[in-house]
C-alpha cells in the first residue's frame, strides 16, 4: 500500500561524491565528468522505468542533456569540499500506474523546485514491482535571469564609520564608502596587529601588516540559496509530496492517503517502521 517515504541527501565532494557520478548512477547511463576526467559508467544497471529533465526559462537550453548540466554545475563549484546538488529519493504509491507516476512527479517538481528557479533531473526506479521509487537530484546554486550562475556566498567586509561596525558587500560598500564608511585592515602596532581604519592608523603613524580587509568568517548566504537550504522549507517540500500524492490517489478513486507528519505529531502511539 502507499507509503510516506521522502529522503533528502546533499551531493558534496567533501563526502566523496559527484554531481555527475549521482547522476549516472540515478539514470543508468555513462557520464564523463570534467573536472576530475572520471568517466562514470553505470549501463549495466537495471530498473530505470522514466528519466526527465525539468529547467527553468533562463536556464541554458543544452542542459537538456544531463551530462552537459551535470558538468556545470561541477565548473562552478571550485572548492575541493563543494555541496554540488541536492537528492530526494521518494517513494511512489503502487496504488497508481506508470503514466500517473510520471504526471504526479511533474507537477511536484514543476511546481516546487522548477518555478523556484531551479533545474531538476528526475528517473523512476522499479525493479520488482514492489519499491517503485524516484531519485530527483536539484540544483543548488540560483540563476541569474540571463542563465548565469548567482554566488551562493558573498564576501562581507566589516567596515566602520563614528565607532560603528557594519557589514557591507563589495557592491553596497561602493555606496557606503561615499557616507563615510571605511573598511578595516591589519596595522602593525608594536608586536601586535590590530584592525583599524586607515585614517586612524594614517594618524598614528601605523604600517598596514597585509592588504586583505576585515571581514566575515563565512559571507553573507545568498537569500535564495538560505532558503533552499532552511529547514522550513524542507517541511514545506515534505508537506508539499503527501499533498500531491493524496491529491492523485484521489483523483484515482482511491482511499489510500500518505501522511508526512510523524506519529507523535499525529498522536499515534504505534512504533514507526524502518524503511528497507
């Protein structure tokens, strides 16, 4: 019978994994990846039912094909330890048929992921009739409206201004600097380095120690990119799968229903099962 089962995983190199090794695998397919020329090869796998790829308007055309958007993304990310894409893996309800199952994942995913902006690539697993599952790897890094990559951090420089600290991007400290704001960079004062303005250290006669500014240990997170990543919106998504998928065992005349909620929010005294 229909079951609630949503996993989310995120694909990084600093657990080992690709975005174009994930993607391979998920579409028993053969994918050379760019950035560290290993060619994955899973051809052999079986049970690859339906496979898609969902983009938005500004998206690029030629992602269509899954290893041309794989491999952006990996151009992208630069770091050793990058978090490259986003995985669910849901269950689908043996309840409905193929066709239906197809049409219950496009809706969800148009409608959460693609109109939010990001690119999505879908298959369906099946291999015995009896764990009918999807596997859909996103997008995590915005676009802009002309197709290009948006930061998903941006450096954030601390400057001062009257005794006042503030964070400012490199774009709004082009504003701040015309109010007064300066950034704060590392002077020698004796034996010990400290961050001053350089009008201030200018008056005391200090040598700057290096030319990097003050700044934030981490940036500031892209807005889009903080609420992808929230876990409000990991809720949301997973109210958002029941939704959908009650919404088809209706449609279907069906009286099963999925319900995302644990069984102590729904006040259900009875052991939850482990998923195999």
């Amino acid at each position: 019978m229909a079951i609630y089962h949503l996993e989310t995983k995120v694909i990084s190199r600093g657990i080992g994994r690709t975005a174009c090794g994930a993607a391979a695998y998920m579409s028993c397919s053969r994918i050379y990846n760019d950035y560290d020329g290993i060619q994955h090869d899973y051809t052999r796998k079986q049970g690859l039912v339906w496979e898609h790829i969902f983009l938005p308007p500004m998206a690029p055309a030629e992602w269509q094909e899954r290893e041309m958007l794989w491999n952006a993304v990996e151009k992208a990310e630069t770091s050793k330890d990058s978090r490259l894409a986003r995985e669910f893996i849901v269950a689908l309800p043996v309840e409905l048929g193929r066709d239906e199952w197809q049409m219950l994942l496009t809706k969800f995913i148009q409608e959460q992921f693609v109109s939010d902006g990001m690119c999505a690539d879908v298959c369906i697993h099946d291999t015995d009739g009896h764990n009918p599952h999807a596997h859909i790897m996103l997008t995590v890094r915005p676009l802009t409206m002309d197709g290009k990559w948006q930061y998903k951090t941006e450096k954030e420089y601390l400057c001062m201004k009257n005794g006042v600290e503030c964070g400012f991007t490199a774009a709004e400290f082009k504003t701040a600097q015309n109010d007064g704001w300066e950034k704060q960079y590392p002077y020698k004062a004796g034996k010990k380095k400290v961050y001053m303005v350089p009008s201030a250290a200018e008056a005391q006669g200090y040598v700057r120690a290096d030319k990097h500014p003050k700044s934030t240990r981490y940036g500031r997170q892209n807005p889009i990119t903080a609420r992808w990543n929230s876990e409000n919106q990991l809720v949301l998504w997973r109210a958002a799968w029941a939704d959908t998928v009650n919404a088809f065992l209706e449609r279907s005349g069906r009286e099963e229903r999925i319900d995302h909620r644990s069984h102590a929010e729904r006040g259900l005294d009875e052991q939850p099962t482990i998923h195999e």
